[in-house]
C-alpha cells in the first residue's frame, strides 16, 4: 500500500516540476483578457490552490465538451479565490459584483479577490492612479481586504500581465451630496453640511464681480467651510457649487443688512447708541429713522456695528416703549425693524413658582417700581405695595434687581394683567407702565376625599388661585381623568377661587383617584368613595320578576350581581335587568326553594342581606283560552312550588279542569266532555279560576297582589281557521280553536257532517264525513261557497262561511270528462310493442298453424284407423278364443306421465314426429 501512494506522489511531482502543461486556453480567448476555459488533453488534471498560506495539488476530474475535448470550467470554478497561475498561463484577477460602496473618505475595505495568486503564490498587486495597492487575505473571512485613499470620482483597477496593465474592474467613489441648505453664519463663512464632499468648491455672482473659493473640509467630508468676504458686498448674490470638480447646483442669497440688539441704555436724554447686527458696511452714507422722526448714523469701517444719534424722550413725543427703528445703508439697502425702549419699567415676563402664591416678575428698570396694580375679571383692580424685606407671606412685592421683582399675590386672584407705576420724578405724575398679561396656574389642596351616592353628588374641591380662565380672559376649564370607568365630573362650577364644585355623575366603588388638569397640565387629584348598595324591601311582580327597593343600587346592569341565598345556605345567582339607584328588579333563578334573601353586589361593593322572603304563586296568563266544549286548559304563571297532581284541585266557575301536570311554571288540566256542565248556563261570561290545594306547604294561590277580575276567565266559543280538501271518501277536517268534545253538532250546507273525530290533544282539528256530498258532486264549487255552523249543546257559536278546496284528480258536474292525453300516449305505445312482438313471431305463427291443420286431419284419420280395427276385432272374437296372450309390462318411469304429457304439446311434436300408423 505505502509503494502505490509513494508512486502516485512521484508520478504528480514529476508532472508539475518537468513535464508541460497539457491545457490550454480557448482559441477563441486571450490571455490577456479574462479567461472562461481551460482546454485540456487529459480526463484527469492536477491544479494548485492556496489554502491557509500552503500550496495544494488537487485532482480535478474534467468534462468533455461536444468536441471531444477535455475542458475547465475555470470561470464557474468555486475555489477560483485560492487558484494558482496555470503553467505558463497567467490568469486575471476579478472582483465579485458587490463590491462595497466607497466614500470619499477612503478606507479598508473587504471584497472577494478571483484568481489572486501567481504561479509563485504570491498575491497579485492592483494599480490604481499610479499607485500600488496589495490586497491582504483575512482567514477569518476568508475574503481580501485593501486600504482605499480618499478621492472621487472614477476607480480604474488594473493588472499588470507580463508588463501589459489590463483593466480588469471599475467602479466609482460614493457622489457627494448636500443634505441641507447652505448659511452664512455670523463669522462671514459659507458652510456646507452633506456627505462625501471631497474637492468641493464654490463660485459666487454678485451685482459687481464673480469670486472662486476654495475652502476646508473636515475629516468625514461632511462639512465644508468658505471664507467669503462679505463686506464688499450689498444685495443679492447667487453661489455655485461644484462637488469633485462638477457643477451640483447655484443657491441664492440676499445680503440685506441686519440689526439684532442695542448696546447699552437708552435714557430720557437720548444720545449716541450702538446697534449690533450684519452686513453693515457702507461705501457712501448710512442713515436711520426712529419711529416717525430721521436720525443721523455714523461712518464706520465695521461691518457687525453701527452708531446713531436718537432723540429725549420729550422731544420724541411717544409713550417711549417699543419705538421701530432701521437702517439704510448707501441709500437703497434697508435694514430690518427693531424695537427700543428708553429706560422705563417694563415687565417682560410673570413666572409663578410651582404652586406657590409668589410670583417672579423679570424685565428692564424695574428699580424705579413703587406699586404693582393686579388687574382681573371685570376691571377688578387691587394695589399691591413694596415691602422692605424678602419675606413674602402675606400680599405685597420686593425688588431683587433691576430686572427682577418678587410678587405675593392674594389666593383668590385671577389671571389677568399686573401695571407697574414708576417713579418717575421730573413728571408730576408717576409712569404706568405698559399692562402685563400673566397667568396663574390652579393648585389643588392635597389629601381631599369625598363620598358620594351612586346617583351623583356635588363635590367642593379647595385649592388656591381656582377661577378657571386663561391670562387672556379666554375660559379653560378644568380636565378631568380617571381610571376606566371611574368617577366623571361632568360641569364645573366656578367659586371664590379658593374652591369650584365637581358635579359627579353616577358611578360606583370604594375607591376612585380623579386627577385634574388646567392646560394638559396635571394641577393635583382627589379621592372618590361611593356608599355602598343598601336592601330594604322584596315585592314580587305579577310577571314573576323580583323587585327589590334599596338605596345606593346603582344604574350599571352589567356591573351588578344579584345572590339568591336560600334557607339551606345554598345560592344561585339572578339576572338584574333594571337597576335604578333606588330600586332592582331581576329574574329569579330556576329552582324549586321558595324562601330566600338576597344580597347585591355592585363592582367590588356588596350590600346588606335583606330579610328572608317567601316566594308567591303567581298567575301571568289572566285570560287563558278555555275551549268551548271541553279540552286542555293551560295555565302560566311563576312558583308553583309544592303544588302536585294529587293535591291540586281546579275549577273554572262550576266546570271541574282535571289537572293533568304541573311544573314551576306551567299547569295543565283538562275539561272533561260533559253534557250539563258545559252547557251555556254554566259558560257564558266570566268564571272564576279557583285552584286550591290539600298540600301544607303549599302557598295560598290569588291572595296576594291580584286584583279580583284578574282570575275570572272566560270560555271560548269554537272558530274556524281554515280546511282540508275533500277526499274521495268524503271526509274533511276542519282547523280552528276551542273544538270540544261534549255535545258538538257541525252542519255543512245546512247538512249534517257525521261521526266526528276531534284531536283531543290540543282541540284544534276535528273531522267529519259529508253527507252531502253526491249533491255536492254536481257544482263547481271553485265558485261555490257553502255554510260551516258549529254548535255546543244546541247553541250555535259560529256560522262562518267557507270555500271549500277539493282534490285534483276528482271532478264534479255533469260535464262529461275529456279523454287525458297521457292515455292516448300509453295507447299508441303499446300498439307499437304489438306490431313488434307480431313481426317477429310471424313465420313461426303461420308454422305452427300449417301443422296444428296437418296434425288435427292426422288425428281424424287414426281415430277412423283406430275404428276399424276395433271393429274388425269384434268380428273376429266372436269366430276364436286366443286366451291372454299379452305380455307382462315393466315398471312405469317416475317422469313417464310427465313426458307424455310433454309430447303432447305441438312444438314437441313437431320436432319429433314420431307417429305409428
């Protein structure tokens, strides 16, 4: 074994060292581009590849093409990243379609790297803009990696191959782009902000010259920076912008000159100020207007400054607040409109801190300030002094600064404005001024909890500074919010600003925690506790329902749980279908216990146990249908405990109803036919229901909560609602209610109809036969109509008048009936079978006929033969004795009658015809 692997190891050295290649490429590719087969004379050829830094010779076994040609898929080879040169044969690289993108920035960056290696296992250097860049392997990855300089533009990689530089890959740096528009910052720079802005330059177009920059750009190639000097210039300019030496787009910009800010202050006597602001600089002159008076500006060489000569304050004329002044620079260019002020109190803002009664007042010359006026609701005006020290517990303010004031208002101020008054000594009356707009946020006192009815209740809520409307007078009220389902004000009364009134809506629950908001802004909460549900009294209602009065029951149904507690401790639960606070009614759960209490549970609240209560029997159907004649009587109602079959007795008027069955709700019973009773003495007009019972746990019945017409009932006479048809044999079935079976006489045309059959199950059919009905025969009575009477005992309760509807397939008159179609169909058929059956059975016929003539004159002929010899044999008899000469006979074959018989039949015969003479 170790001979045939050291023989095999020789054979492929030997290969690889001295003997040539046997592959070559395709004749229709070179070697300088990029290679797709290798064309070989060998089914077997070895190849190197480059595995972890160790060069290994594998056995590639090859395919054969339609030439008979041993051939390399070198292109769709997996491996191709560890291939080695072949031979003489120098393969170009190649980079995989996903190459990464690149940014401007540069970088190391990973890719797979095809056909990598020399013969000598080295790797394959790339050119790229005359430098040299050698890809190193990555064995965790197994990929290629190689560190890009920054740039733009267009990648060119090339190989050198036997000194010729092939292009084998191209690709390009990432596009710039500018993500925001570019500003001009107060410094006078032109910044750009955007990705991969390498070589990035700008040009700018002015009403006088045309200007390139070239700026700086940061680490990233995210921000360029242009230093423009904008000085030199007024009005619009237009800046073009070129990304790696191409044009990205032109932005345009109006160099209008700016005022931000005065420096310093402005007193009754006026005088030189400094304005702050951009784009300054004049060529000619600079002049101003403050409010409707000119002023004179100064020549500077400053760009961000500039000095004017403003009037006093009594020669200007106005109240000396927010005066409008600008610029205008060479007499065409305008600045924007800024507002000034001499030095007089002003307030600029009103903070109230937290939720406290003091107030920080800021603004400018408030040093001055001898009294604040609070001003709220309608014109409502209270004084507010200084006071000498910090302390602030009762109203009054204290100067800080002079820019800021503390101010303790009263706890039942509005919002409103606040009007400083200065004092101002060179006027005979102390300033006022301008009118403050401030607000004041409502606080809730904390630890507040109220109860409540489920019905609702007027809740006081105490807190400071509760009047709900805005600094601007506007209402905002008060907002809300509980968990789901919890307590809802649902108005809001204001009072003295100490307090306000929650009108609570109806709810339930222990407790509730109400959150309140002025503005979205969260002010303070309180807490909420419904009464419990209170039972007083149980009362029956005569639809079996349970009504129960009580207090605090609450309106939500679906919140409330109804327990049925009976004597035995057992509990069923009802279900509540009316709650209203003050009172519930609910179905009682099926059973059979009639004493219970109750106990009510509404969300996580449970009620009292009410009082042991006794359940009533209770009839609901007062006015029953009780069939005229006798039949099933049923009677509905609600707790019929304890009532049974054999103990329960009921009579309607004098007419005894057998009970037949009783449940909890339902009894039925059945009035028997009989002739006297049910005459119309005893059922006409109204009849008490009377049901006793002999059982001691039974309920007394109708004594309680009836009212006496409630248990009168009345009999029903008979009606007819419809009929069947009239059969063949004369019998018809009448359909309608109250049919009983005593004494019921019906007439049809004024004839009787006999022997009738009621259902006595439910007494609504009862059938008869007509006796009428050959007379009826003779009428079309799809025109006719005729008289149904029925009556009880003699009395007609009904004479209704019917169309009767009678079967198809009978017809009545004296019409003569037409001939159906269908039976001339079934005649022409069955002729057609005879002419058929005849056709065939023809020449067999005429046959058996011709012979049946041949046999009968044979038959006469041997009965004339037969004669004869008789005859002739009587002759003889009297002339010799010849004694009994026959011979004996044998046994008689079981089928011998049988086949007598059988040759008898003429077909038999006629094929046989076997005949003795």
């Amino acid at each position: 074994m170790k001979i045939k692997y050291i023989s095999i190891f020789i054979i492929l050295f030997y290969k690889f060292l001295f003997s040539k290649s046997a592959c070559h490429i395709m004749e229709c590719e070179s070697a300088s581009l990029i290679i797709t087969k290798l064309i070989c004379s060998q089914r077997v050829e070895p190849f190197a590849l480059l595995i972890n830094n160790k060069t290994e010779i594998q056995l590639f076994e090859l395919e054969m093409d339609s030439n008979g040609n041993y051939y390399f898929d070198i292109l769709n080879y997996s491996h191709k990243s560890k291939l080695i040169d072949f031979g003489s044969l120098n393969f170009i690289p190649s980079i995989e379609p996903c190459f990464p993108k690149i940014p401007t920035t540069g970088g190391y960056f990973s890719f797979n790297y095809n056909f990598p290696y020399t013969l000598q296992g080295i790797v394959k250097p790339i050119y790229f803009q005359q430098q040299t860049i050698i890809p190193k392997y990555n064995f965790t990855s197994d990929l290629f990696s190689i560190e890009m300089p920054e740039g733009c533009g267009i990648i060119n990689f090339y190989n050198n191959n036997g000194g010729k530089m092939i292009n084998f890959f191209n690709t390009s740096f990432e596009t710039g782009t500018i993500s925001e528009r570019p500003f001009l910052d107060g410094e006078g720079n032109f910044n750009i902000k955007g990705s991969n802005l390498f070589n990035t330059s700008i040009e700018t177009f002015s009403d006088t010259d045309v200007t390139e920059y070239t700026g700086t750009i940061d680490d990233t190639h995210s921000i360029a920076k242009f230093s423009i000097n904008e000085a030199r210039y007024q009005g619009k300019w237009v800046i073009s912008v070129k990304i790696c030496g191409t044009f990205y787009r032109n932005y345009s910009f109006s160099f209008k000159p700016s005022l931000t800010r005065m420096e310093g202050v402005l007193n009754d006597n006026g005088g030189n100020i400094t304005f702050i602001g951009n784009y300054l600089r004049h060529k000619q002159n600079v002049t101003g207007t403050f409010g409707n008076k000119r002023i004179e500006c100064f020549n500077t060489n400053s760009s961000k400054s500039i000095t004017c000569s403003l009037p006093t304050r009594k020669n200007y004329g106005f109240l000396g607040y927010n005066i409008p002044l600008t610029v205008t620079i060479d007499g065409k260019y305008i600045s924007n409109t800024i507002l000034i002020s001499y030095d007089l109190p002003l307030i600029q803002n009103v903070q109230q801190r937290g939720s406290s009664q003091i107030f920080n007042v800021t603004g400018i010359y408030l040093y001055r300030v001898i009294n604040i006026t609070v001003i709220t609701g309608m014109d409502m005006k209270t004084n507010i002094t200084i006071k000498s020290t910090s302390t602030l517990e009762e109203p009054g303010f204290f100067i800080e600064s002079n820019n800021t004031i503390f101010i303790f208002l009263p706890n039942n101020t509005q919002p409103g404005f606040m009007e400083l008054i200065n004092n101002d000594t060179d006027n005979a009356e102390p300033f006022r001024a301008p009118r403050f707009n401030f607000k004041i946020t409502p606080t809730i006192t904390d630890g507040q909890s109220f109860k409540s009815n489920t019905s609702g209740d007027d809740l006081k809520i105490k807190g400071i500074f509760m009047r709900t409307v805005d600094f601007d007078g506007r209402d905002i009220p008060l907002t809300f919010k509980s968990e789901p389902g919890g307590p809802i004000c649902i108005q809001l009364k204001d009072d003295d600003g100490l307090s306000f009134t929650c009108v609570l809506k109806s709810g339930f629950g222990s407790s509730h925690t109400v959150n309140i908001y002025y503005n979205l802004l969260h002010i303070g909460s309180f807490n909420v506790s419904y009464n419990p549900p209170q039972l007083t009294a149980v009362h029956q209602k005569k639809n079996g329902n349970i009504k129960i009065n009580g207090y605090n029951l609450g309106d939500s149904i679906k919140d409330s749980i109804i327990t049925v507690v009976f004597s035995d401790g057992s509990t069923l639960n009802g279900t509540v279908i009316v709650s209203d606070h003050k009172y519930l009614i609910f179905d009682y759960p099926v059973g059979n216990k009639k004493k219970a209490s109750y106990i009510f549970e509404l969300g996580d609240q449970k009620s009292n146990m009410s009082e042991q209560y006794t359940l009533k029997p209770i009839i609901e159907n007062s006015d029953p249908a009780v069939p005229c004649g006798g039949g099933m009587v049923t009677i509905n109602g609600h707790y019929f405990f304890n009532y049974s079959k054999d103990t329960t007795t009921i009579t309607i008027g004098k007419v005894v109803c057998n009970v037949s069955s009783i449940n909890v709700t339902t009894i039925e019973c059945v009035i028997a036919p009989n002739l006297r009773s049910l005459s119309p003495r005893y059922t006409s007009g109204s009849k008490r229901l009377l049901i006793t019972s002999s059982s001691a746990d039974t309920e007394r019945m109708y004594n309680y909560q009836l009212p006496s017409a409630d248990y009168y009932y009345k009999f029903e006479p008979p009606t007819i609602t419809n009929t069947s048809s009239i059969g063949q044999t004369a019998l018809i079935t009448i359909y309608g209610t109250s049919f009983g079976d005593s004494n019921l006489e019906i007439l049809i045309d004024g004839k009787p109809c006999t022997q009738h059959q009621i259902d006595i199950h439910t007494y609504s059919s009862v059938s008869c036969n007509v006796t009428n009905y050959a007379e009826m025969l003779k009428y079309n009575y799809s025109d006719t109509k005729f008289n149904i009477s029925i009556s009880v005992d003699g009395q007609y309760f009904i004479a209704e008048i019917f169309q009767f509807k009678y079967e198809p397939t009978i017809s009545y008159g004296e019409k003569e009936p037409e001939f159906p179609i269908g039976m001339y169909i079934g005649i022409v058929f069955f002729l057609i079978f005879l002419v058929y059956i005849f056709y065939f059975a023809k020449d067999n016929l005429e046959s058996y006929l011709q012979e049946k003539r041949q046999r009968r004159a044979f038959r006469h002929l041997d009965n004339l033969r037969l004669k004869v010899r008789a005859k002739h044999a009587t002759q003889i008899s009297k002339h010799y004795t010849f004694g009994d000469q026959r011979a004996p006979k044998g046994p008689k074959s079981p089928y011998y009658d049988f086949l007598k018989k059988l040759s008898r039949l003429p077909l038999i015969r006629r094929r046989f015809k076997e005949h003795t003479d």
